[in-house]
C-alpha cells in the first residue's frame, strides 16, 4: 500500500511539475509562436526561425510546421495557429469565410522548378505546352519528339516519364497550375488551377520534400519544387521558354525581374507567365497570412507584440538570409506595403507598438 | 499396390513438414531483415551529439533529435498516466462482474476500441481538443495515444484476473475484508506482474505510433517540455525525414529509428521477460 | 459499507465510461459527415472523382485501394501465417525453441509501422524497381503491389498467434484416433486438425485482414499517394487511411473535411465489423 501511493505521489510530483511548467512559461519571457504552412519557402524560414531563436536570446521560438499552404490557410482560418503561410494567396471566397481580416504579407519570392531525373543530368529546355502535356500524362516518354524538338543536342534516352505531383493541398501546385493554365487550352480544360488538383498520372509525394523525394529515388521521373529544393540535392532543373519566347533559368536574377510589377495594396497578386524578357515563368511570392486584429483565442498583448515584431524583422533584416538560400528579397515597394500593412495589425481594436 | 499408396504418403508428409518448416522460418527472415538493415544504416550515425542536440535547418548537415527524444517519452509517459488507471478500473469492472449479461457488449466495445484505425483516433482528438481549445500540444496527442492503449491495459487486467482462483477471494471474504479492499489489496496485487505486462506492451505500441500524432502533437523544431504546445516526436521524426530528399536526414532518420526498435523491442522482450518469471 | 459502495459505483462508472466514449466516437464521425452524406448520398461510394477543386468527392478509389491491399496482403500472408500455426502447434515440440520462434514472431507486431514503412522505402522499393526494369514496366517501385508485401509481413503475426492458439486446441484423442487408424501426420492434418480449426483460423485471418485494411503510416509511404483506381498491381493507388494522412490537416472547405470524416467513419465501421465478427467466432469457438 505504500509503495502504491508512494508512487501516486510520484508520478502527481512529475505531472505537476509539467504542467507547472507549462503555465509557467506563459508568464515567462520565452514566447513560442506557432506558424504552419508551405513547404515552398520553408528552408528558408527554418533558416530565419534558428537564426531569430538566437538573435532573440533564446526568448522567441517560432515553431514552423511544413504541411502545405492549404493547411497553413485551414489552421489559420480555424484560428489554431499565430500566423499561417502560403504561395497561393487566399481567394476572395476564402477571404470571405474566415472569421475575421486577414493580412497577406509577402516574404520571399522564389521559382517553381521543373526537376527530373535521367543519367548524366543533362540540362533540359522546356516550354509551357510541353510542361502541361507532360504532366497530364500526354507525353509518356522521355525521347518524345516534342522533346527532342526542344532539345536537339542532348541524347535522350528511351524511359518512361513518371509524374510526381503533390499529395497534399500546395500553394507550390496552385502556382504551378496557375501557370500552366495560361499556356495550355487543354491544361485549362482539363485539369485547372488550384492547390489539390485531380492528377490524371503519377505519384503523388507530401510537401515540397516529399515529391523532390520521388524524383531522387525515380529514374525517368519528373516534378515540380521549389529552386532550394532541387538545388540542395544536386537535382538538375530546365529552362523554361517565357512568355516573350526566351529560354530562362531559374534563379535569383529571373525571379526579382518577374516580380518587378505594381503590387497591389492587399499584395495578392500572381506573377507567373510574366511579361518582362528577362523573367522566369513561374516564380511567385510566398505570403505569411496573420489576422488583422491579434485578440482572439486567448491571445494576450505580449504574444501580439512578439508576433509583430517577428514580423517587421522578418519584413526588414530576414530579408539578408533570403539569397543565399535562392529566395529573392522582396522589393523594396513591396516591403513599405508590407510596414503599412503590419501597422495596421491591431490588438482590441488599438495598433500595436 | 499397397505397397505404393503408403510410399506415397510419406512422401506427402514428408513434403509437408518440409514446406511448413521452410514457410514458417522464412517468415521470420523480415524481421531481421528490418531489424538488420535499418540498424546497419543508422548506427553509424548515433553518437552523443546526435542524441542531445536540436535539429538543425532544413538542408544543413549535423544537428540531432534530442527534442524528438524527449518529447516520445513526455507524451507516451502522459498517455500511461492516462491509460493506466482507467484501463486497471475498467479491467476490474469486467472480471469482477463478469456473469452479468451486459459484461459481453463492453467488452465488445473494448474490443472495437482496439479495433480503430489509428488515423481515425487522431481525427477523433483533433475535432474533440485541437479544434474547440485551438491548440496544437502534446497533451491532445497523448490523449489520442491513450485510446490506442486503454485497451490494451483493459485486456491485460481482466485475463489476469480471470486467472486468480475464486478460493482466494473467498478466504478474503471469508475472513471479513470489504469488498474494496479484497481488489485493491489482494487481487490486484496478485495480478500485478501480468498488468505490467500490458503495461510494458501498451508503451511500446504508442511509442512507436504516428498516425494519431499528425494533427495533435504537431511537431516543434524547437526543445519543449510544454505538455500544452506542439512537440516532437521520434516516430513523426523519421516519416517526415524519411520521406523527403536530404540524404542527411536520410540518414538521420536511420539512426532514429535504431534509436526507436532499441526502445521498443527491449521494452517488449523485458514485458515478456517479467511475464514469464513470475508465471503461476 | 460505504467505500465498498463507492468503490463499486466507480467500476461501474468506468465500465459506462467505455461505452460512453465508443459511441461519442461514432457519433461524432457520423455528426461530422454529415454535410458530405447530405451532397453526395450512397454516389459518395461509387464516385470516381476526388477534386477539391471542384468540391466533387468520391470515395471509390480509395475503397478499392483499401481492398486490393488488404486482400492480396491477407492472400500473400496466408501460407506464411498458416504454417507458422502449425509449426509451432504440430511439428515443433521443443519447447524452449518454440517460445524462442513464437517470440521472433511477436516482435514483428511489435516493430512501429513508420520503421516497417522506411524500410519499405528505402529497401524493397528499389528492389521492386529492379524487378520492374526486369519484366519491362515502369520502375516506379512504389504501388499496390509493395503496399501488399509490407502489410503481409505486418499482418502475419496477427493470424499466426490465433491460428497456433486455436490449433493447439483440438484435443489430442481426435488427434490420436486419426493416428491409430494409420494416418499420416499431414493426413491426421487435413482430415481432423484443419477441419477442427477451420472457424478459428478463418477468424485469425478476418482479423488480419482488419489490421491490414487501417494501417497507416507504413502504407502511406510506400503506396505512391495517387488517388486514382490503379489498372495493374504496379500502379501505384491510396487507401482510405493514407488519404486523410495526407489530407486532412489542409482541407479548407467544410465539404472537404467532411468528406474525409465520412471516408474515417467508412473505416470505422468496417474495422469495427471485421473485429466484432472475428472476436464472436473466436469467443464462440473458445467455449
């Protein structure tokens, strides 16, 4: 009998201590702020969250979770998480159905790649057309004349094309059909725009890691990812032929000149299938969404004023992370949008300093 | 003629055993197989740092999984928390009344409880935690991994005590101890060792899960002893590494999941170890 | 008197507790589903299309993923499964090898899914490739086809131990009248030990089966994640549970989520009738 509540009194001593823990740290100084979203741009914000654990003396940690920009906009909207992120901006519907204002705040911008996988890595040029008939399953082999059209030198060779497309909901997938859609009538047709799109082939991967994964593991496989993605694992990736009929690389140069358009007030805008010469086809920004007014869910003005400030650092000295990792700086017109747009986040109705 | 017909089934037979034999122990051959190559891979990067360092970012190389570590054997310890008083009351509830006709239907139930898809229990905690309290955290995954284990302890616990004779309680009653203190003081100490069994077996069932963690627990790259944040944990470590393109968390990955078999199966054998010592 | 009261009302109250928590999980899944029930009715089952794009949702690919894994990887277990019931009930009789075997085979229960899944990935994948190569299809190495192998190393356990326990109790005089009688060891198997069991063994198998049809992680990262009706055994498919892996933290409209609770709720029934039609015929058989 004493051994048994010798060992209640134990494991009570050891929850409580947890628990104590845990209420503790609400009024402790360490903040822990909790994003959740797309893998598109989440090597750099892993990045940006380390280096601010630092840079913050250990107070502020900002747990990010990759899980597809449709989750970053699902927990936002059910109000689970402090700031959601996406590359494809929520639409007015979306809007409409949140429970309250929410604020797009562009971060980075970055390129979608078309990455494959055949021996000896050859670079590849593509066009739109040839992109979105691959990746309905219209084209099934590598040494297609479609191709080969393209790309007379390199010696392409007799394998199937396996597609990997994303499983979950992407932003990454909604820029990539965004852009397709405007190259391709059938494309259009046939499949559309969207974040979880009916795929007519292929394998479908989680996260940006997830289909990178595929095309590693697959000879003749072929997918789309974000630039870091394809470049950290020494994945080769193709030109693509833009809309002024120039065959571009993807890189940090192509994706400012595609971004260097008028951004709207509310930034939501797309930049694919750009008009400028010199501009990748399909880059994008990526967006960190926040509700305007921080007071909800238990919310208290320390957790706002953090959120805030990551947000303005993020805005401002995050940017100096972006290019090493491919990401290019946002422009300089968008970040004084952005300082508008981050003062206005209010705290029971009052700005916050 | 005979003579013929009986060559013949020996032959048979003995072609029997021979297939019987050979299936049964190639069964066998998948578990060390698994266990081979996947410690084989991994143990090679297990050293200290490894094991008591943070992940590092997205890409980069080095950094560990002490945070994963830490945060398996918060939320499976707070899950047997749960677990075990429940699943012991529960389990009494259905050896001490077992002649009554509606003992049959609850332990239907428990049996359609061990039944559930895991994946399916983590919707459940998510649409009755994470949803209406709008928080990620460790506690709603150690609830959920409490629901995978609460039969488990049920089951144990009613074997066992299906197996003590009735004379003892009688001598109990006989001699004139209350009711409450017959179970509490004779029969559950008697059936003590087969509970740990379930008990030893239920952690290692839920240290090894993942599905229920994916929308509860959540992940956190940071350190956290937080049981109302998100947490880390090694099985959710090792799909989201294993299933991405850097060979470092490849190999990181690898070396978690030794990590994890290690745990599992020494927790395992030691449950049947204990159940075989000190077997009636 | 009184904590004898006491103590009796709170067994009782855990015992309501069971049943309390059983039905508030169906409930809730059924009360979740309910705007997906009300859109598509009884087509939900035999829809083709998963588009979240259009908000059109039908669970057919994923049921036949479900079954088509399940039941080839029950079918692949069979042998293994039923040889090891009677290896360790008929032909082995060391005893300390026995429990040595028995236990191998329990811990291949034991190892988590996500492990059996990475090597899955990382090791039969690329042999699987290999073969693909060989017979000249495309060498994905993911699909049905390795979804099945792994879920029948995972499964075997499961019938193995029903099918020993049920095995080893057919009582020895039947045994031993088949023998006196001249018959073989396999013959005295086939004509008196198998018969005997049949029902018990079966349940062993439905029960496999359960566990097959809801495992997650292991599938998930071996079945290539495409939600279409796979053609041939190499095609790579989902199943139920993968699906709402994937899909549930990111499903944005109320259509979608519940579409996903519902395809949970599918899932919850089925296990649950595999389970309780398994356990009855075991229980049944026991007495």
């Amino acid at each position: 009998m004493k051994k048994f509540l010798l060992s209640l009194i134990l494991i009570g001593l050891i929850f409580s201590t947890f628990t104590f823990y845990g209420c503790k740290s609400g009024e402790e100084k360490t903040v822990e702020l909790l994003g959740a979203g797309a893998t598109f741009p989440q090597p750099l914000y892993n990045k940006w969250f380390d280096i601010y654990y630092t840079k913050t003396g250990n107070k502020v940690k900002v747990n990010y979770q990759g899980i597809g920009s449709g989750g970053g906009i699902q927990q936002l909207m059910e109000r689970v998480v402090d700031f959601g992120a996406t590359d494809a901006f929520m639409s007015d519907e979306e809007l409409k159905n949140a429970p309250a204002e929410i604020i797009h705040i562009p971060a980075a911008l970055g390129a979608v790649v078309v990455t494959y996988n055949l021996p000896d890595n050859p670079k590849l040029k593509f066009s739109g057309e040839l992109i979105a008939d691959i990746f309905m399953g219209k084209i099934t082999k590598w040494n297609d004349s479609r191709i080969k059209e393209l790309n007379p030198d390199i010696n392409l060779p007799d394998l199937d094309i396996t597609v990997a497309h994303r499983s979950d909901g992407s932003g990454t997938t909604y820029v990539f059909s965004d852009y397709l859609t405007k190259v391709s009538i059938t494309w259009k047709n046939e499949i559309g725009t969207g974040k979880s799109l009916n795929w007519k082939v292929g394998l479908g991967g989680k996260g940006n890691a997830g289909v990178a994964g595929i095309v590693q593991q697959t000879i003749g496989a072929v997918g789309y990812v974000e630039l870091i993605y394809a470049e950290q694992n020494n994945m080769p990736y193709g030109l693509i032929k833009n809309k002024k009929g120039n065959f571009i690389e993807p890189n940090l140069n192509s994706v400012s000149k595609a971004a260097s358009i008028t951004v709207p007030k509310d930034t939501r805008v797309s930049i694919v299938n750009t008009d400028n010469p010199e501009g990748y086809p399909i880059s994008s920004f990526t967006w960190l969404i926040v509700y305007k007014e921080q007071n909800y869910g238990g919310r208290d003005i320390n957790r706002a004023k953090a959120l805030v400030k990551l947000l303005k650092w993020i805005n401002s000295e995050a940017q100096d992370y972006n290019e090493q990792l491919l990401y290019a700086k946002i422009p300089d017109d968008v970040k004084k949008i952005n300082e508008e747009n981050i003062n206005n986040i209010t705290f029971s109705g009052k700005p916050i300093q | 003629m005979k003579k013929d017909n009986i060559k013949k089934r020996v032959f048979n037979d003995k072609l029997y055993r021979t297939f019987v034999s050979l299936f049964s122990f190639l069964s066998i051959i998948p578990l060390f197989l698994i266990v081979y190559f996947v410690l084989t891979r991994g143990i090679k990067y297990i050293n200290l740092k490894f094991i008591f360092s943070m992940p590092k970012p997205m890409g980069e190389i080095g950094g560990g999984i002490f945070n994963a570590i830490t945060g398996s054997f918060i939320i499976v310890g707070i899950s047997a928390l749960i677990s075990i008083p429940i699943g012991i009351l529960v389990g009494v509830f259905l050896s001490e009344y077992k002649e009554k006709k509606y003992i049959e239907i609850i332990k239907i139930f428990v049996d359609t409880l061990q039944g559930i898809p895991s994946i399916v229990i983590g919707i459940i905690a998510y649409l009755w935690i994470v949803k209406p309290l709008r928080h990620f955290s460790a506690l709603s995954g150690s609830i959920a991994l409490s629901f995978i284990m609460l039969p488990l302890v049920i089951k144990a616990t009613e074997e066992i005590l299906n197996l003590i004779p009735i004379e003892i309680k009688e001598a109990a009653y006989a001699l004139g101890a209350p009711y409450h203190r017959i179970v509490l003081k004779i029969l559950l100490p008697s059936a003590s060792v087969g509970i740990l069994t379930g008990i030893l077996i239920g952690i290692s069932r839920i240290m090894g899960e993942t599905a229920p963690l994916l929308f509860t627990a959540f992940g956190n790259q940071f350190f956290n002893l937080n049981i109302f944040k998100p947490m880390s944990t090694i099985p959710y470590l090792i799909y989201v590494y294993a299933t991405s393109p850097y060979r470092e968390w490849h190999n990181q990955a690898f070396a978690a999941s030794t990590i994890l078999i290690i745990i599992v199966l020494s927790i395992n054998l030691f449950g049947r170890f204990v159940e075989k010592k000190w077997k009636m | 008197m009184r904590k004898d009261r006491a103590f009796k009302i709170i067994l009782l109250l855990s015992g309501l507790l069971i049943i309390l928590l059983l039905s508030g999980i169906f409930l809730s899944l059924v009360f979740s589903s309910i705007p997906s029930i009300k859109e598509f009715g009884i087509n939900f089952l035999f829809s083709n299309t998963w588009s979240p794009v259009n908000s059109k949702f039908g669970a057919l690919p994923f049921l036949i993923g479900t079954l088509l894994t399940a039941t080839l990887s029950l079918l692949i277990s069979i042998p293994f499964s039923l040889s090891i019931s009677i290896f360790l009930s008929e032909i082995l009789k060391n005893r300390f090898i026995s429990k040595i075997f028995q236990t191998f085979i329990e811990l291949i229960a034991g190892i988590p899914s996500v492990i059996v899944g990475l090597w899955g990935l990382f090791i039969l994948a690329p042999v699987i490739r290999n073969i693909q190569t060989k017979i000249g299809i495309q060498p994905i190495g993911v699909g049905i086809f390795t979804a099945s192998i792994i879920l029948s190393i995972m499964i075997i356990p499961y019938s193995a131990s029903i099918g020993k326990e049920v095995i080893s109790m057919v009582p020895n005089e039947v045994k031993e009248g088949a023998i006196s009688l001249g018959a073989t060891e396999f013959e005295t198997l086939k004509v008196v030990i198998l018969p005997f069991s049949f029902k018990g063994v079966f349940a062993g198998f439905l029960l496999s089966f359960g566990r097959a049809f809801g495992e997650t992680m292991a599938v998930t990262m071996v079945i290539g994640n495409a939600n279409r009706i796979p053609v041939s055994i190499f095609s790579p498919g989902q199943t139920m549970a993968s699906l709402i892996a994937n899909e549930f933290t990111e499903a944005t409209t109320k259509l979608y989520t519940s579409s996903l609770i519902e395809i949970g709720l599918i899932l919850f029934v089925v296990s649950m009738l595999i389970n309780i039609l398994g356990r009855l015929i075991i229980r049944r058989f026991t007495f």
